[in-house]
C-alpha cells in the first residue's frame, strides 16, 4: 500500500475515533443582593464556564421595573463576559412596551459603561401559550432597539413546543435556552432525564438557530394545599427538610451527569451549551457544593460515601443516630439504616421514620433529599449499651 495512502487511512480513523468537543458551559447568577461570596464564586469557579448570565433587571406582577444592584467591578473582574437577563413577571399585554425597551437600553448602557463585557441579552418570561405571537411581536421591537452586534436570548418552556407560533417567537432571536427543570413535573422530581432528552429533541426538530439548555444544579421545597394544588416554591431561602406542609425537590448529581454525557456523546444539531441554573454561592443550602458541580462539569465524580454513628450525648440516657456525608460528592439520601441488637430504636427524625425489624432498628426514610458532602443529618433515637452497635446503609 503506498505510504501517503496509509497514511491518509490513519489519520481518517483518528479523526472518526476523536471524541466531540466539550460542550460551552454558562451558568446563571441569580442574585438579589450581592455580597463579596458572590464575587468569591465567581472568581473560583470562572475556569469552568464561558459566560455569566446574570439576573440584572425584574418586570414585577404589577409592571414595575427594577434595576437589581449587580456588582458590575467584581463582575468585570471575573475574566469572563456576562449576559445580563431580564425577569418579566407581569403579562406582556399590561405593560408599557417601549418605556420597558427603553429601560432594557439605558441597562445595557449602564452596564458597558461601566467596563462589563457583554455578549448580548436575555428575557426570562414564562409566557402563556396562547400569548407566545404576541410576545414574538414585543421581542421583534426589543431587536430593532438593540445594537446589531448584541444577541438576543430567550428562556424557552418545554411547553411551547408543542406550539405552532412558537416558530415566529424563534425567528426572533438568536439564541434560546431550554428550561429542563421544573416543579410541574407530574413525577415528582426536579429534573427528569427521559423527559428532558425528549423536549431537546424536539426543540433541535423546530429550529435552525443555536440553542441551549438549562440544567439543574440546586433543589426546591414545594408546598400544596389539601387539593394537591402547588402553593410556594422555596428555590433560594435555607433548606427546610423538615417542613410537613412541603416536600423537597432536587436534582441528583447523578442524574443531571449522566444526562450531561449523553448529550456530549450525541450532541443534538444546533445545541451550542449548557447554561446551569444556579452558580453556587457559599451560604446557599439549596445549591450542590461546588466540589460536587466542578466534578459533574469535568467528569470527576467519585462515589458518594455515607456513614452511620451513634452518639451518646453526655446529658441524655438516649442515644442519637446520624448519617454523615464524608465523601466529596452530594448523594441522595438512602432508603433506610438497619441498626443491629441490642440496639433498641425509640423515635425517628425529620426525615426517617422508626420501624421495628425483628430484633434490628429500622429507620426508613420518609422523603427523598439530598445530603450535600460534608453535611449530617438526625436519623433518630435508640437505646444502646456501651460499644456501639453495627449499622446497615440500604441504598
């Protein structure tokens, strides 16, 4: 065979066996008020991502625009260029539609004004579907009053999908980002895999212009009234696993990273990133830690590591239960610890219930949760001699 021949034939083959490129990674900061463990976070996680997308501006349910106080210096330091979002909370058809764009302009302004690299705009609005041809006509609007070099993104919900005018709000704008997280989940969960493979297959079917989606990366306490409807949704307030009128939502680390693989592995045509929802900020309970988010990013997870402990408070006779993270990574809880005799349970906490198992303990979790590394948690009380006892993790 000659030699430029062979040659040819290996580097074809390489170049079949190469792996796809990573895909671009964003990640929105969604603050209200910011503190120096904002900029801390975005300083240490900015080698991860290419860009910011930060809450910047709120339309209120009453139509009132408020410029939220970004630190655009520590921003600016960050290294990395932002995207400033703008949430609408109010129906289009109530609010003055050019004083709106008007103050979406004079943002921008502030913003470049005040050094911040921009790559372009989004909207956050969850519009009805049977308003999405209007919401097309005030975005065309807000085009024309942008400057030609700046993009504009949208919030996409799976919803719209299945909606003809959906085209028209697509030709719009640039870039879109599908939202695959949601509490309206008939399943219960935060994140579904299998649904969110289907609504970004969908959406790479309906448009010829990049898009992105949206991954979790934090949890919420939903609440319901007696009809089952939802009530609150707790996102960014301090974990409450115990809360009886709510139960907790979250997104496994394992589940959103072996979505993220496949979607390296077979990226759909026109997906250009991931955008996570949210950047975590020391402080936010409901966020993963960044260890566990660096490692889903980077394909470094390790395996979760729970452990059981009794303690023996020294002003009790009872014995006390706990369940520790000591790994790296953030993990569900398991579905029960089994305490061997004579270890004997009496009562369980917020998040087990006590049963008896012959002659061992049974504490069966009530709830799933997630028990980020390095936290513990109060499984319940049991009586126990000296020595300690065995304890069983069911997964």
């Amino acid at each position: 065979m000659p030699r430029l021949l062979l040659v040819g034939l290996v580097l074809l083959a390489a170049c079949r066996e190469s792996p796809p490129p990573r895909l671009e990674h964003d990640a929105y900061v969604w603050q209200r008020r910011w503190a120096e463990p904002v900029v801390a976070a975005l300083r240490d996680s900015a080698d991860l991502l290419r860009a910011w997308r930060v809450l910047a501006g709120e339309v209120d349910a009453k139509g009132r625009f408020h410029r939220l106080a970004v630190d655009l210096a520590g921003l600016a330091a960050s290294g990395r260029p932002a995207i400033p979002v703008v949430r609408i909370a109010a129906p289009l058809a109530g609010l003055d539609g050019p004083g709106l764009i008007a103050e979406i302009a004079a943002l921008q302004q502030h913003w470049q004004a005040a050094g911040v690299p921009q790559l372009g705009l989004e909207i956050d609005h969850d519009c009805a579907t049977r308003q999405l041809a209007n919401y097309a006509d005030w975005l065309a609007s807000l085009r024309r009053a942008l400057a030609a070099e700046r993009l504009l993104s949208i919030t996409l919900l799976p919803d719209w999908l299945g909606v003809p005018a959906l085209d028209a709000l697509l030709a719009t704008v640039d870039e879109s980002v599908l939202q695959l997280h949601a509490v309206a989940n008939p399943r219960g969960v935060l994140f579904d895999p299998a649904s969110a493979r289907a609504w970004t297959a969908a959406l790479a079917r309906r448009t010829k212009r990049p898009f992105r989606v949206a991954l979790p990366n934090y949890g919420s306490l939903v609440r319901r009234d007696e009809k089952g409807r939802i009530t609150a949704i707790e996102s960014e307030g301090p974990a409450a696993r115990a809360a009886p009128a709510g139960v907790e939502w979250f997104a496994a680390p394992a589940s959103v990273g072996g979505f993220l693989r496949q979607l390296e592995a077979r990226p759909p045509a026109g997906l250009a990133g991931i955008v996570w929802f949210r950047l975590p900020v020391a402080g936010d309970r409901r966020a993963w830690t960044p260890a566990t988010w660096r490692a889903v990013i980077t394909h470094r997870e390790t395996p979760v590591r729970l452990l059981g402990e009794i303690r023996q408070p020294a002003t009790s006779p009872t014995s006390q239960l706990f369940l520790r993270n000591v790994g790296a990574m953030d993990g569900v809880l398991p579905a029960a610890l089994v305490v061997a005799a004579p270890c004997r349970g009496s009562t369980g906490g917020a998040s087990f219930s006590f049963e008896r198992q012959a002659a061992d303990s049974l504490f069966l979790r009530t709830g799933k949760a997630l028990l980020r590394a390095g936290d513990e948690l109060f499984v319940g009380s049991l009586n126990c001699p000296p020595g300690g006892a065995q304890i069983r993790i069911e997964p």
